[in-house]
C-alpha cells in the first residue's frame, strides 16, 4: 500500500458510527507481530484479513471456533481474505490446540498486553455474557455433545472475543459477542464486508 493510502487509512479505518478510536487501531496494527515474524500492518495493507480474537485454549467455544474455521476456511480464503487468530494464552497451548484442528498454518498472534483487544474495544465481559444460561448450554452442546470439551483457562478467562474484516485499510465488517456462546457465520461476516466495499 502506498503512503498516502496508510495515511488515509489512519485518517478512515472504521466505518462511521463506530466507537473505536482509529489512531489506537493504526498503532496496534504497526506494533503487532505474528509468530511466523509478518507485521500485521504489512497484512493488512496487501490483502484483506479477518482477524478473529480468541478467548483462551481452554475455552470451548474457541475450540467451536477453530472447528468452524477449518470447515470454512477454503470459502473465507477463496478470494484472497487472510485469517488471522489473535489469542491471549500460553503459545505453546494454542499451537497444539491449533494443530488439532488442523489450522496450525494460520498466521496468529499472542496478545498478552491486550494492545490489539483494547483497539477494537474488546473488553472483560459481565458475568451474564460469560455465565449466564445460554452460555451453559451452548457449553453443554459444544463441549459434550459435539466433542469440543473443556480445559482449564489458559489465559483472562473473562476476556470477550470478537471478529473483524479489514479490507483496503478499512474495517467493513465486525461481530461483538454479546455471550462468549455465541457462534458467528465467518463466512458471511467476510461477504458482507466484501461486498460493502464494490
């Protein structure tokens, strides 16, 4: 991307009607590595990316979310959208965890600082959105009935998670769980974005 389009990226990375704080979002993304060494910011400017934020490895709707990942991956990737996990736990965890749901090669990002959650206004969630009684049985269908379990938490266990579509600098589509249970449609966060930005 060229110069001045970073700078109008810094100028209009959220869409009107957002609370974000568009500067914090630019400083993240430029102080943002992912393991394999690429910074976020050098991602972001040469494709689109969908940046989910994860909970931690013990949770079990991230587990879900990874499962659904691998079944939506080649749809969300098909026209040139990166994935990237942003997660907050132990490294090593999340590697293994990734492994097993065969998404091990996505780019991701360990967050200890909260640096990139703050900027896209992810916060702690209340005790209803982590607690409450759809968040027990959708635990129940997604940990025991479809296989995903339950591990101890790895990482701020009241940490909320969250989904983002930047395209061409500019955030065109997000989903903010309202629960830590809910179950986003990745690939149809990505297709209305894409299509609000032709």
């Amino acid at each position: 991307m060229a110069q001045n389009q970073n700078s109008q990226m810094k100028q209009a990375p959220i869409p009107s009607g957002s609370q974000l704080d568009a500067s914090a979002i630019v400083r993240a993304l430029e102080n943002a590595t992912t393991e394999s060494g690429a910074k976020l910011i050098h991602l972001v400017e040469h494709s689109p990316v969908l940046l989910v934020f994860l909970r931690h490895a013990g949770c079990t709707f991230c587990r879900e979310t990874l499962s659904d990942i691998d079944d939506m991956r080649a749809a969300i990737e098909a026209d040139g959208t990166r994935i990237v996990l942003v997660h907050l736990g132990d490294r090593s965890e999340i590697r293994d965890l990734l492994r097993k749901y065969h998404v091990g090669n996505i780019e991701r990002i360990c967050d200890p600082s909260l640096e990139l959650y703050s900027a896209f206004g992810l916060t702690r969630g209340s005790f209803w959105q982590l607690y409450g009684p759809k968040v027990w049985w959708r635990g129940l269908i997604a940990g025991w009935i479809r296989g995903h379990g339950v591990g101890h938490p790895a990482a701020d266990s009241g940490q909320m998670p969250g989904v983002f579509l930047i395209d061409d600098g500019i955030v065109t589509n997000r989903f903010r769980h309202r629960s830590a249970a809910d179950r986003p449609s990745y690939v149809e966060i990505c297709e209305i974005g894409r299509r609000d930005t032709r």
